[in-house]
C-alpha cells in the first residue's frame, strides 16, 4: 500500500491537489514543526462505505507520504446510535482496506474528562451558559437566515450559577432534555452554527464504553475540535458539509484555551451514480430486510464490496484517480468499475464456466475417452503458469453461445459453423435438437481432429471462441449475478430512495465450472473466461458446496454506450 501515486500523479513535483499544497505550505512555514498527524474521525452509527474510503485513503495517504501518522478515532458521542459491533467492523474495514492506525485506535470518549473541563473553562471565561430553554424553544428562538435569532433569558447568568447547573447536570441531577449547555457566540450571526450552539446535552443512555458514567454527553462541534486539539492533529480533513462549522471548530479550540490549535479543511464528498452513499439510508436497506445485511455484495459498504470480491486495491486506487477536490460532484460508477477490472484483469487467474449450459456432443470423440489441456491461469501474467482442463464427448457450452440462424456478425456456433473451443479442438457445428417445448437441448459438432489445442493445421481464419467444460467432470456450482442495486443514476431524486432499487439486483443459478473450482478457498477470486469476475463467497462457500459472486462482468456495457456517443459527435463540425 502507498500512497505516493496519489501525492504527485504527473511526476512534476507539484502537489497533486489543494490539500496536498496546503499541508505542504505549512510544512514549509514550519508550522507545528513540520509534523503532520491525521485522523479518520467515524461514528460507530453504522458500517463505513465507499465514501469513507476516499477519506481513509486521503488521511492515511497525505500522513504516509509525509512521514506523518494517522489513527481512527470514534466519534462516539452520541451513545443512542452508537454500538460495539460498527466499532468492531470499521476496524476490520480500515484494516482489510490496507491501513493501519498509527498507535491505537483513539475513541472521542477516551477523552470525556479532559472534554468536561474544557466545558468548565468556558463557563468560567464567560463563554458558555447553561440554558433550561427546550429543544423546542431553542429551534424556535434560533431565527433564520433572514432574521437573527433572540437570546435566551438565561443567557446571562452569572458564572457561579453556571458551574453550579452545569455540574449538577453532570452529576445526574435533571431529567434529559431539561438543560443545555451552550456557546455564548452571537445570536444573530449570519452563520446560523454560531447562534449559541449547545455544546452539552443530558442523555441517561448507556454508552457502550463509559457505561453509566456520563449523564451528559458533548455534541459534535464541540467534541470534535478538541479531541483533534488533544491528539495533536495537525490537519483535520473533512467534507465540505463542515466548512460553515470551521469558525466554530476555531472557536472551540481558541475560547477553551486549548493549547494545540490544528487546522480543519473541507474536501468535496465522494457520491457514486446508482448507489446511495449514507449510512441512514443503508441502515434502513438493512433494517428493512431489503438486502441480506450490512456486507450484502450490492451495498456500497466497504463489507458488501469485500463480499463481492472486489479487491482493496482497487477501492485504493479508484479514490487515488477520483481524488480531491473543493466542488460537489457525482463520479460514475463506470469509473469505479473499471478501476475493479484493471485490478483483477492483472490478478486473476482463469477457469473455464458455463452460466446457462446446454450440452455440447461431440460426435466423432469416442464416448469413453477424455485428455487434458493445458489453458493459461492468467494471459496477463506468464509466471501464474498453466492449469489442466478435462475434455470429454459430452460439453457445456453457454446457450447464448449457440444460434440457429445467426444474425451477421454473431461469430459464435451456429449450424455449419466453425468455431474454436478454447485451447481444445476446431469443432463444426452438425445440428441440434429441441425439447418438446421448443427449447434447445443439445447442441452437435464434429472436431478437426488435425486442431489439437485449437489452432487451425492450415492457418485458416476460425474468428468465434467459445469456452466450455466437460459435462461430466464440471461442478455445479450457484452463482449469484449481482447487479446494480438502483435503478436510478441518483437513487431518491423523485422521490422515497426505496422506489428506484433494482428488482433484479440479484439472480441466482445453477453453474457448470470446471473442476478447479473446487479449489478454491472462501474469498478466492477467478475471472470466468468470457463471462466476468467472481469470488468464492467469504461467507457461505464451502468446498463441498462452492458459492461464488459476480464481482463485476468482464466488459462495461456503459463505457461502450459512451464510446459510441463520442464517436458519434465527433462527426459533428465544430464539435469534439
Ligand atoms: P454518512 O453521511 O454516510 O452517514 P457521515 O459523514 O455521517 O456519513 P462519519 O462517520 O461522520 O459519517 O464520517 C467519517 C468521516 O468520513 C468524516 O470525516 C466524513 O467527512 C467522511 N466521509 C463520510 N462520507 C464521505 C463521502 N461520501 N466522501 C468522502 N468522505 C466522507
Ligand atoms: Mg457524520
């Protein structure tokens, strides 16, 4: 793992984006003494998806190439949300994705204390206040963006009467909901996370790691800022969804006094076409049974796209290429999945399968009779060596394989036809036949039997290629063909994001592989020759009764469209 490509793409020796320039000036200027210290900052509400992997791969990336370090700190402030088992997975995920926290993880609750006197610092300065408003009364007091808001009646309390309410809220003493502690900011700031944010609120909730200890729990802002000022993080990244709470992270920092000020900048989200990036919504898919978990291959969590078998150097390298930028944009997914094809092209080795079989009989084979050939692992890589694939009388071809009667450039079998069986013989098609329901149940050929390892003995021109396995030495296998789980390029726009998935985001059936499948270990990818990449389901597969996933199918139906558009105005003057 590395994250060099990422600092310096085009090899000039400039930073590759914003962020990369800014930490660079301060290193220059000196600026904390050079050092850099990341952090990526989840909240164990839920399993972290791709677009936290843009941000794993950018703080992780920028203190690498830097000599810095980068831990995951929880953000685990709001104990109604939060749970052990997303601590738990986004650990593994951080981890699988290639990345390792400089020291132990830090959870914001490590520092609850020190949090609780920076509280008390405030209130002492004059900067804070206990308010008994209700939520109620505070949303409705806060003003808009056209009005300023009021100042609660107790926003000028006196500094004893404060630490007096403050610790009491602290030490159990009011029902939740009954008092806030609040920034003393400026009620009619044009940033409305200026108009008195609360800072503290009572919550009698069990947190999943101080237990009972706290009744009072610090909200995000107020957390935030200074549990990056305690660990010393020199530059806080994050999405641009925070820039108008920069002045109160700035804030938070300078009016407690906190002495290590780091630097917070906002970066664009990742968002993906056909996928919803949010963990609220993917909880709801999950909670709602409309998908088989958090790691179900279609979701767009780091889980699902380890279970669909999609490397984690090609998440790496697809948040490298979309990289960092200050504007709101939506990548397409051809991007993503082309990113996932790169990879696995250069790393994974070939069988031979049949999705969709009907039987391929070979007339002039003897019936008992069976060799060996021998079949590249991987054509991109000559050290992955040869495997050894059975041949028999009786195949499986794909149906979609075979036509009766042929459109013109259809180069697979069809009566009359030759065509090659992958690294096998020559074959002609003789005939075929039908089931009584019209459907095509065998297929016939004849071999040349001077094309031993499928070329052609006078070098004439066979153009199909068609992959196979041996009726009678293949595996059956259920295969799980996943495909986009939205139908819409931006899944909610007209309305409930439950409406635009895609019905048919999953279909299962029954595969012929050859026997090498048998091999494989759970988590262990092939590409199908022709047909696309899988993996070996880390989860149910068993030797005895193998699963695999399609992780992606071999070419994008997408980049083709595209291509064909691009050629299609390119013909139109004036025009690119
Ligand atoms: P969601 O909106 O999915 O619930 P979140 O922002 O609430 O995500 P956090 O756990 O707070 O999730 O995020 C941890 C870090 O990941 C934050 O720094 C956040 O900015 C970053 N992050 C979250 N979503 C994305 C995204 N789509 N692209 C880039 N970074 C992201
Ligand atoms: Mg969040």
């Amino acid at each position: 793992m590395s994250g060099r490509e990422g600092a310096d793409p085009s090899g000039s020796g400039r930073p590759a984006d914003f962020i990369r320039a800014a930490i660079a000036a301060d290193r220059a200027a000196g600026r904390h003494d050079g050092r850099v210290a990341t952090r990526f900052p989840p909240e164990p509400n839920g399993f972290l998806h791709i677009g936290h992997a843009k941000s794993i791969v950018l703080n992780f990336g920028v203190a690498e190439e830097n000599g810095g370090s980068c831990h995951l700190r929880y953000d685990d402030t709001n104990p109604a949300k939060e749970e052990q088992q997303y601590v738990d997975a986004i650990a593994e995920d951080v981890r699988w994705l290639g990345y390792r926290s400089t020291g132990p993880a830090r959870f914001a609750s490590d520092h609850f204390d020190r949090l609780y006197e920076y509280a008390e610092t405030l209130i002492r300065r004059g900067a804070a206040y206990v308010d008994d408003l209700s939520a109620e009364e505070i949303r409705a007091t806060r003003g808009t963006l056209e009005t300023p808001g009021q100042n609660s009646r107790y926003r000028d309390r006196p500094v004893e009467e404060n630490l007096d309410l403050f610790r009491r809220m602290r030490a159990g003493e009011f029902p939740d909901g009954a008092r806030v502690l609040r920034a003393r900011m400026d009620m009619a700031s044009p940033n409305l996370n200026l108009r008195d944010p609360t800072l503290y609120r009572i919550r009698r909730i069990r947190h999943h790691r101080t237990g009972d200890a706290w009744p009072i729990y610090p909200l995000y802002d107020f957390a935030h800022a200074l549990s990056d000022s305690i660990e010393g993080i020199t530059h806080s990244l994050c999405t641009l969804e925070f820039e108008n709470h920069r002045p109160l992270y700035d804030w938070c920092v300078a009016a407690s006094g906190a002495d290590f000020v780091p630097r917070q900048i906002e970066f664009a989200r990742l968002n993906l076409g056909f996928t919803v990036l949010s963990k609220r919504r993917l909880k709801q898919l999950v909670d709602e049974g409309r998908v088989s978990g958090w790691d179900d291959p279609r979701m767009p969590t780091i889980a699902g796209m380890r279970r669909r078998g999609i490397p984690p150097a090609a998440i790496r390298a697809f948040c490298r290429r979309v990289g960092v930028a200050k504007r709101d944009s939506v990548v397409d997914v051809a991007l993503f999945e082309h990113a996932i094809r790169d990879e696995l092209n250069r790393t994974s080795r070939r069988l031979m399968g049949v999705l969709d079989p009907v039987k391929l009989v070979v007339e002039n084979y003897p019936p008992e009779a069976e060799e060996m050939f021998a079949a590249a692992n991987n054509p991109e890589d000559a050290s992955a060596g040869v495997r050894h694939v059975p041949f028999s009388r009786e195949l499986f071809i794909d149906r979609a394989d075979f036509m009766e009667s042929p459109p013109r450039r259809f180069f697979r079998m069809a009566p009359g036809r030759e065509v090659r069986l992958r690294a096998a013989w020559l074959v002609t098609c003789t005939g075929f036949d039908r089931g009584p329901d019209g459907e095509i149940v065998e297929v016939r050929c004849r071999l040349d039997p001077d094309s031993r390892g499928g070329s052609a003995p006078d070098g004439r021109r066979v153009r199909g290629t068609l992959h196979w396995v041996s009726a009678r030495h293949a595996v059956e296998v259920e295969v799980r063909l996943y495909d986009r789980l939205f139908l819409a390029a931006e899944p909610g726009r007209g309305g409930d994001f439950r409406d635009d998935l895609n019905p048919d985001s999953l279909r299962t059936v029954r595969a012929r592989i050859e026997p090498l499948v048998g091999e494989l270990a759970p988590g262990g990818r092939i590409q199908l020759e022709r047909v696309g990449y899988f993996v070996a389901d880390p989860v149910e597969h068993r030797q005895e009764a193998p699963v695999l996933n399609r992780t992606v199918t071999l070419r994008d139906a997408w980049a083709r469209l595209l291509k064909r558009r691009k050629r299609h105005r390119s013909r139109i003057p004036g025009k690119r």
